[in-house]
C-alpha cells in the first residue's frame, strides 16, 4: 500500500511533465536544480567531489561548476520523462554524430555488436535511446531497479522499449547481457561506479584518486572472443550541445583490445577517457554522487588527503564476501 501510495504521488507530476510545453520543463529543470543547490548537504557534497578531482580550482569556480550540474542533472530527468519514447520528441532532443551513425550501420550490416563504456556525463540516458532509435539497432542497458516495482515499471518498462532499449537489471546482468550480444543486441554500461572487491571491482585512478570499478565490460568482451560473438568495446557520451540538444557519439580505445595486458589496464584506459570528457565539461558530469568513498589498503597520505570528508577506509568485507559474511552473521 506504501509502494502504491508513493506511485500515485509521482504520477501526478510525472504526467504534468508530459504534458508541458518543452520551455517550460526546461525552466522547471533549472529551478529545480537552484533548489537542490540551496540545500547544505547536497552543496557541500557536490563540491567536495569537484575539488578532490581538481584541486586547483576556485572555491568560486567550483561553486559554479556544482551548480550548473544540478542544473544539467534536473534538465536530463524532467527532459527524459517529457520524451517518454514519441520519435518527434527524441528528434528535437537527441541527435547523433553522422561518423557515429554511419559506423554502426556499417557494424549491423556486418552482424557486429557494440559495448559501450559510458560515465555519468552529459546525458547518459541519452546514449541508449538515441543509439537505438537512430541506428536501429536494438539496445540493453544495464540499469539498477527502483524497490518501488510500481515506479519501476512507470521508468524501466514499455517506455524504453518502444524505441528498441532493452532495461536488464543488475541481479543476473552478466548472464542477460551476453544473452542480448548473443542475441545481435548493442550493450550499454556504466563505468563510474562503485563496485567492491569482493564483487570484481578492481581500483583504478580518477583524477589522481584510486576508485573501485567494474570490469564487467571487459569480462563480458572477453567472453564473447572466446566464443565467437562479434564485439567491439567503444567509449560512449551524450554532451548537451550549446544549443541545448544532447548530441550521441563514441570513439575507440586508443589501442587495439588485445594490446593491453589485464582487464585494469583497459579500465583505467575508459577511465582515462572519461576524465578527459569531463574535464572539457565538467558542468555536465554527475557531481552529486559518492564516487570517492572507498580508501584503500596501502594508498600513501598525500593521496590519502585528496579523498573527501565522507571517505572512509574500505573494510575487510569490501575487499572480501567471506569477511563481509561473517560481519553479518
């Protein structure tokens, strides 16, 4: 009854959105993100993520940057729900890169599949719904559900489908992924997120500070050259243009995948990458996000001071189930 209460509450301005003239979900989106912005906990955490990666900015400027990515941030959401998968909508929105476009309909031609690396950057929504919808291809994504399954049906269901996304949730996502390459699908995941030890995660360097990610595409890559399923891993990025449309693109890692000699050294390559973006738009990167949490072991003090004020020291569970079952019981 809970979950069906909270679905109702969202629904009404959910349906308000759809219904709005696209002006005005822009100016909702950019007052909600000044709202955010005034709230102590949400600033003060946004800036402590900017100043940890680039310690060389301005209080000011770093203010700024935090600012306009809670801007982008409420732009991405408000603009996602008012598409809700209608072609004009996306048209006006998204578009694509022409190269981008070009290559993967040489890539279906040929029975090629795709997986994208992409960080929060731009509009990581975006990538799924304009690779599938311009391309033809059809897409899976990889997406964590919401608890709320009323919510999660309005958000993760026929809504994505209807332009050929495919939602796979991340219990079983490996097993469903490889399914969907298998299946002639492009797959879309995230390469900046928090994943422990204990569940694959392997630390890299962001912006100078190791962070715990997730090797899943490069295992999933792995899996399928050994058996015989044509992919390619590719860079992935929705940047919101100064026009204000969110433009699709990838590019290549900058060496052959079987150049590099361990499942971290193609990591830290995307992860290399993906700086560079968010660096040239530093406005359009998910700020609002406790990417810098986990200390490791051994790490030195003079990048033990770059982690900020919420990071703690990853404990034996992080690193191993065994320890963390036992923590438990």
């Amino acid at each position: 009854m809970v979950d069906l209460l909270v679905y109702l509450i969202i629904i009404i301005p959910y349906t308000l959105i759809r219904h709005l003239p696209y002006k005005a979900v822009k100016g909702l989106a950019f007052l909600g993100g000044n709202v955010m912005n005034m709230i102590p906990s949400v600033r003060k955490l946004v800036r402590a993520n900017i100043l940890a990666a680039m310690p060389e900015l301005s209080e000011k400027e770093a203010a700024r940057i935090g600012r306009e990515s809670l801007k982008n941030l409420a732009w991405n959401m408000l603009e996602f729900i008012w598409l809700d998968g209608e072609p004009d909508r996306i048209r006006r929105c998204y578009c694509m890169r022409q190269e981008t476009g070009d290559m993967h309909k040489q890539a279906k031609a040929e029975g090629k599949r795709f997986i994208y690396v992409n960080p929060h950057l731009g509009s990581w929504e975006a990538s799924g719904v304009a690779g599938a919808f311009y391309t033809g291809m059809t897409m899976a994504a990889i997406a964590k559900p919401v608890t709320n399954p009323y919510v999660n049906k309005l958000l993760n269901s026929e809504k994505r489908e209807k332009v050929g996304l495919k939602i796979l949730f991340t219990r079983g996502a490996v097993r469903s992924a490889i399914k969907a390459l298998r299946d002639g699908m492009c797959l879309g995941t995230l390469v900046d997120q928090n994943t422990k030890v204990r569940y694959g995660g392997i630390f890299v360097d962001f912006f100078g500070i190791p962070v715990a990610s997730s090797p899943a595409p490069v295992e999933i890559k792995n899996y399928c050259d050994k058996h015989g399923i044509p992919v390619e891993l590719l860079f992935g990025v929705s940047l919101r243009r100064e026009d204000g449309k969110v433009e699709s693109f990838c590019e290549p890692l900058p060496k052959p995948f079987e150049e590099y000699a361990s499942e971290k050294e193609v990591l830290q390559a995307f992860m290399d990458i993906s700086e560079r973006y968010i660096r040239q738009y530093p406005e359009q990167y998910l700020w609002l996000y406790r990417r810098f949490q986990n200390i490791p072991r051994d790490v030195s003090p003079e990048v033990r001071k770059r982690f900020p004020y919420y990071a703690k020291d990853a404990s034996d569970g992080f690193y191993s189930l065994l320890a963390h079952r036992g923590k438990k019981k």
